[in-house]
C-alpha cells in the first residue's frame, strides 16, 4: 500500500508529547515548576484536523498540568497521560471510537511508540526520531517534533484526501 492510500484511510490522529508535540526538552524552573515549549503550527495544524470533522489525540507516558492546558486551550478530548503501555491504551481509544487500526496515524519519536507505529495504518516518525521509529515508520517528517512536524503530518493526509484546499479557502 503506498503512502496516499494510507493517507485516504485516516480519521484519527494519536500523537505521543515529548519529543513530537514540543521539541523533547523538559526544563524545571527554580521552583521546580516543568514548562514545554509548543510550536503554533502545530496547533493550527490540530485545529484544521479537528475543522475537517476528525479527532485528535494524545498517549503520553509523562502526566503533566501543562499538557492539560494546551489540550484545552487546542479542544482535545482523546488525552491519555501516565501510560506504560501505549498500544493498550491506543487499542482502548480504537475500542471507544469504533475505529480499526487501519484508521490511525501515530506520531512518535521513540521507543516507546514503536509497538504503535508499527499498529496502525500510518506511522510517522519526526525528523529527529530515534533510527529505530524512523525505519519502522510509513513516513518520516521533513521536521523535528516541537517545530511542525504535526501541522506536516496533517498538510499530508488531507492533502492525500483532497480536503486540504477546502480548508485553505477558509483563510482566504
């Protein structure tokens, strides 16, 4: 199956946090106090996801308040935090949605996402992925996580499914 097909199956996007939705740097204030840092691109790329009438979701294996607040701030009602075993929690999300694998694109960046890239229809590694996620991937971003590489993803299946124009006019 080559990459558009995957691409034309689409109606869910799962994406691991660190390392995908920020650049993989955690930084702790004097107080102790975790900040990330999020691309807006990446952002507008959820909301044109969510605009074309799909659900955007995260697994992580990190529980933080920040990624609450930007799942709010974004509209994101599929959020696992804390997970261990992220095709378990991935298979539950499917269950809950009535969704097949074949349905899923899955962004990671490491390890721990390998067992779900290699699951569903899509796997995507960011550019900076670990070789590993990278050569199991259906595709691999031209960017780094935390800097686009989710809006990239989302430019590419919708484009794949001729929606993308559709959702250009609207900023027209």
């Amino acid at each position: 199956m080559d990459l558009d097909q995957r691409c034309r199956s689409i109606r869910l996007i799962l994406s691991d946090v660190d390392g995908v939705l920020t650049d993989g740097g955690i930084v702790f204030d004097n107080q102790g106090i975790e900040t990330k840092r999020f691309h807006v691109r990446d952002g507008l790329g959820i909301r044109l996801w969510q605009k074309a009438g799909y659900r955007f979701g995260l697994i992580t294996h990190r529980s933080s308040r920040i990624v609450k607040m930007r799942v709010a701030e974004l509209g994101i009602d599929v959020v696992r935090q804390g997970i261990d075993d992220k095709l378990s929690a991935m298979n539950g999300i499917l269950a809950e949605l009535r969704l097949t694998p074949a349905q899923v694109c899955y962004l990671g960046d490491d390890l721990p996402d390998l067992a779900v890239v290699r699951a569903v229809g899509l796997g995507v590694a960011v550019a900076d992925a670990s070789s590993e996620l990278r050569q199991a991937a259906h595709y691999t971003t031209h960017l780094p996580g935390g800097a686009g590489a989710i809006r990239e993803t989302v430019e590419l299946i919708l484009r794949a499914q001729g929606r993308w124009e559709d959702l250009v006019q609207t900023y027209r």
